[in-house]
C-alpha cells in the first residue's frame, strides 16, 4: 500500500489533486482512498488531504500518520507546519518549487531522505494562464510512485477531464499539456 499525505493552502487544490489520483488510480483497478481533514477552511488556511491506493482491500479508515510520500503544494508551508512529520525513513517528498533540491533539504533541517522538485506553478501559468499547480503535481508523483506508466496516467486524466470539464471542454487540451510536462520535468531522487 501507498500512503500519500498532500500539505497545501485552502484553494490551491491539493483536495482536488488527492481525489483525481484516486479516480484515476481506481480505472487501474486498485483499492483506493483520497480525502482531505477538514478544519477551518477558507482560502490560503492550511490544508491536508490524503491518498491510499493498494492492490488489496483497504481495511484502515484513519488520517495517514505515516505517509510514505509527502507533496508540498506550497513551499512557503515549509518551515510554517511540520511537513515530515511521520514520514517513513525511506520516505519522499515532492515540492513545488523553483529553488533546488539542496536548498530544500537545508530548508527542512537536513532533511536526509529522497527530494523531488518541480516548478509546477510555473508550469500552471504556461498552459493553464492561472496557479493551478495540482494537475502538475498529480503527474509528478504518479511518476515517482509508479502508480502507473505514462501512458496510462495520460489515458486515465482524459476520461477523468472529460467527465470533470463537460461544460468546459476547451481546458481538457491545456491540462493534458500540463500533465504531459509534469511527468516529464520532474526531478531529483
């Protein structure tokens, strides 16, 4: 089983990101769980939401406390909110960031474990003109997890953005771009 903790700001959608990977994830025939806490929530509070996918039945029904990946949404939650906290000693992060992965390791105290980064807000405004950095991360960590192949995540994110944008079928096109250049540009290990 995997566990997947995402830390992000109200709005940003790492809600939305852990419910689409559990869509998607569940087209490939697995066991599944994506949800957020809820607390107080408003735009730009702190935010969690979760991902549990396996090849067998889920039988824990709890926040994740032990996540084996981490994807920080938002890199100023940094040093603000305990981002590693429980997160397994062989254990990843993925951050949206455009700083490189030394200078995050010494933002999270030396943080000795697996860092991936990619700019996925950069990424948001080329091809989507807003800060959406979900979809990006979304591709980032399928890929770091091996979820599933390339191929797969592009086939299983359409049918996912056909049902999710059939009022708005013109967004389909440029968040497949964005998940194609998130697959591919994200770095670090």
């Amino acid at each position: 089983m995997i566990e997947i903790r995402w830390h992000g700001r109200g709005g940003q959608g790492a809600k939305t990101a852990s419910l689409l990977l559990a869509d998607i994830a569940f087209n490939t025939g697995k066991y599944i769980q994506g949800f957020p806490e809820y607390g107080p929530e408003r735009m730009g509070a702190p935010l969690t939401a979760y991902n549990r996918i396996s090849d067998t039945r889920i039988r824990i029904h709890s926040n994740i406390y032990e996540p084996d990946y981490v994807v920080i949404v938002d890199d100023t939650l940094i040093g603000t909110i305990d981002v590693l906290e429980g997160l397994k000693k062989d254990g990843a992060i993925l951050v949206n960031t455009n700083e490189n992965i030394e200078d995050i390791r010494k933002k999270l105290g030396g943080f000795s474990g697996k860092i991936y980064t990619i700019d996925a807000t950069k990424i948001s405004r080329e091809y989507l003109k807003a800060n959406f950095p979900n979809t990006a991360l979304l591709a980032a960590i399928v890929k770091i997890t091996g979820i599933m192949g390339k191929d797969e995540l592009e086939k299983n994110m359409k049918e996912a953005f056909l049902h999710k944008f059939a009022r708005k079928p013109e967004v389909i096109e440029p968040n497949m771009q964005v998940i194609k250049k998130a697959y591919d540009e994200v770095i670090g290990g």
